[in-house]
C-alpha cells in the first residue's frame, strides 16, 4: 500500500512543537544524566562495594544482557502509541532511579536496578515524536534540538549540592522527584498525527496490526536496521568507556582533584551542547552522512589527543570528546527514526537498539580487558578511535539514502 502523502497530514502549530521539543528534551535528560552518573562516582561505587575496576565491567557484561529486549520497550509506540509508551518510559527511569537509592545494599542488588536503569537509557524513544511532527525542511534542526536539550549539564552541577550530604546513591535517586513535573508536563501531549493516520488505517482495515514488527518487517528494514545498528553499536562502545571512565582516567591515572574534573566535565557538557546544534545545522544544510563522516573523523581526533596528546592538552582532549560526541550522536537521533516507516517505526527503532545492544556486551568486555592489560589507558581510547574509523567506512561503502528535507513519507518509498 501506498503511504498517505504528507499534505493529508495536519500540521502542528508552532506553539505545540515548541512545546513538544521541550517535553521531549526534559525527558531527554533523565536519560541522559542516568547514563552520565558513573562518568563522576565510578570511584565511589567502587569504594562502596568493594570491587575493582575490571570486576565491575565483568559483571556489567552479564548484568547488561537484559537490555537485548528493548525491542519490548520501544515496540510499545507502535502498539499502544507515542504518548503512552513515553509515559511508560518516564515512570520506569523514575522509579528505578529511586530503587537504587531504597534497596541496594549489596553490589548485586545495585546492579540489578543499575541495569533497569540503564535499559531506560538505551531506548531513545523520545526521538520518535519530534520526528513525526516536525516540517521535513526543519527535522534534523529539531530532533538534535530536543537531543542538546537532554545534554543540559545536571551530572556536572547536582553533586556540587547533593552528594556532600546525601551520598552517591541519591546522584540517582534524585531523578525520581524530576520526574513528578515531568509527568504534569507529559499530560499536555497529543499523539502524534502520523500515528493517528496510522491508527485510523488499522481499524478501517487498510493496515494489519503487527506484533513488534513481525511480519511487517521488509527485507529494506533488515538492511537498515543492521546498518543503523552497526554505527549506532559503535558509538555506544565508546560511549560507554567515556561514561564509565573518562572521569577515572582524569581523577585515578592523571591526578586530577574531583572539582578540578568536574570543571572539565562541565566544560566537556557545554561542548556537548554546542556539538548537538552545530550537527543538526550541518545535517539539514548539507546531509546526513556527511554530518555523520565530519562528526566521526572530530570524535577520533580527540580521542587520540586523550591518548597521547601532552597532559597539559587533556582539559582541551575532553571538551573536544564532548563536542564530537555528541555531533556524531545526533546523527542516530536524527536518521535513525526518520529512516523507517511510520507504520513499523517503534518496531524498527526497538530491533535497531537491540542489534546495537552487542555493545552493552562487548563494551565492558573490551574495557575489562584494556584495564587488565593497559592501566595507564593510552590505548583504551584508541580502541574507541578505531572503532569510530570503522563506521566511517561502513557508511562510505553502505551508501545510505539521503533523507535531507524529504518528508517522511517520501523516504519511505524512495529509500
């Protein structure tokens, strides 16, 4: 079947997209500060459970097997709608959030919440709505809007106020009172009109429902879910050895006091921030993989300055990590969602983050190893540089269809 062409789509005003962006980039910073926390108290989880670096990302590797079912989560857009599987997201990243601060005595009762926790954070579901609503001359424009949203600095700010008298666990837990006004925010939402169209389709019998995809899935899905999987996994490795250890690197190889760190975690944040806009600008004006390629080429650079650049050179090293990081990243948040069809686009999204969730396994494995076996960690961060490398290829060599001021629907019968 044909999909219905864009002009039958109302438009949203500009007052509710400025809205949405809005709602969808606080939600973003749950999830981003809950993946951000062990960037800074990685020694304090440490101390307070009494295990040692590489034991922590051992564990972490089986702890983290769980989050291969986000295709559960994300497949929820497609079956109950956008608003209501994002509210599904916020309650479980607040109530987890919290859970680690009530009822985490030992390591493995942490690990198991910290694992909740973390299977909030690989979803990126709220990418979904901005996507389907904004005007296809401005989506990459918006979707990084709402992505450099979520990288406001909190992780650098909060534990200047909450961690001297409450303690590390509440660096966490302090995501569950965030929550609540997110919540009021949420209630003000409308599903997005993509959706309804889609929704409408169901019943009148033009479209079969589907079950997490299955059985709608075409073979040009297959192809850009392995494709997509493949950049996003990564790029989430080297996310994960920055969140889990970059702090390390500064505090425990390099001496830095911990105010000095968060000084440069701070300034790596605005970095961030400044990376997110300058992508979506350079993705709407000259595309999607070249945004990606300049992106990728910036994250390597850095990474090995980080390597083996002078120590002086190391606040320098981190802003530029934060600024290529999140250049490259808004090309996930961008392209991914757009990519793939409306009817199936949570169903794709959600077997995308699980392909991409090897990550989640080989990440801690290949830290594990390069802490056992590098502990000054030169070549921990060239390992991330390599991998960065490597998805410059793939995407030269994949060719991916350029979805620069297409509308969606377009993308779909032309990709």
């Amino acid at each position: 079947m044909q999909p219905k062409p864009a002009s039958f789509i109302k438009p949203r005003s500009r007052r509710y997209i400025i809205y949405l962006v809005l709602v969808m980039g606080i939600v973003a910073i749950m999830d981003q500060y809950l993946s951000m926390v062990p960037i800074t108290y990685m020694n304090s989880i440490l101390d307070e459970y009494g295990v040692t670096a590489s034991q922590f990302e051992w564990w972490e590797a089986l702890y983290l097997i769980p989050t291969f079912f986000i295709f559960a989560l994300n497949g929820l857009v497609d079956i109950i709608g956008r608003k209501f599987s994002i509210l599904v997201l916020i309650l479980i990243m607040g109530f987890s959030s919290l859970g680690i601060v009530l009822f985490t005595p030992t390591f493995h009762f942490f690990m198991i919440f910290y694992s909740i926790v973390t299977f909030t954070t690989v979803s990126n579901m709220w990418a979904i709505p901005i996507s389907e609503e904004s005007p296809a001359t401005k989506r990459a424009k918006l979707s990084s809007l709402v992505y450099v949203i979520g990288l406001f600095p909190l992780s650098a700010i909060i534990p200047l106020y909450v961690i001297p008298s409450l303690g590390w666990k509440w660096m966490y837990g302090i995501m569950f009172f965030f929550m609540i006004p997110v919540l009021v925010l949420w209630v003000f939402m409308k599903e997005t009109g993509r959706y309804e169209e889609i929704k409408e389709e169901r019943k009148s019998g033009k479209l079969k429902k589907h079950f997490f995809g299955l059985g709608s899935i075409n073979r040009s899905d297959i192809k850009y879910i392995i494709f997509s999987a493949f950049i996003w996994m990564c790029w989430l490795i080297n996310s994960l050895l920055i969140i889990r250890w970059m702090g390390y690197y500064f505090m425990e190889i390099h001496g830095y006091a911990r105010s000095e760190w968060l000084m440069v975690f701070l300034a790596s944040g605005v970095m961030m921030i400044i990376g997110g806009i300058s992508s979506g600008v350079v993705m709407d004006r000259i595309g999607r993989k070249i945004g990606f390629i300049i992106g990728a080429a910036g994250f390597t650079f850095s990474l090995f300055l980080m390597a083996f650049g002078p120590v002086a050179f190391l606040p320098i090293s981190g802003a530029l990590t934060g600024f290529f990081i999140a250049f490259s990243y808004a090309w996930v948040i961008v392209y991914i969602p757009e990519i793939f069809p409306t009817e199936r686009r949570g169903a794709c999204l959600g077997w995308t983050t699980t392909v991409a969730r090897i990550s989640y396994i080989v990440g801690p494995v290949i830290a594990a190893v390069m802490l056992e076996t590098n502990p000054t960690m030169e070549w921990f961060w060239v390992v991330g540089a390599l991998l960065m490398i490597l998805a410059i290829i793939v995407v030269l060599l994949f060719h991916p269809f350029e979805t620069k001021v297409k509308e969606l629907e377009e993308i779909e019968v032309s990709r």
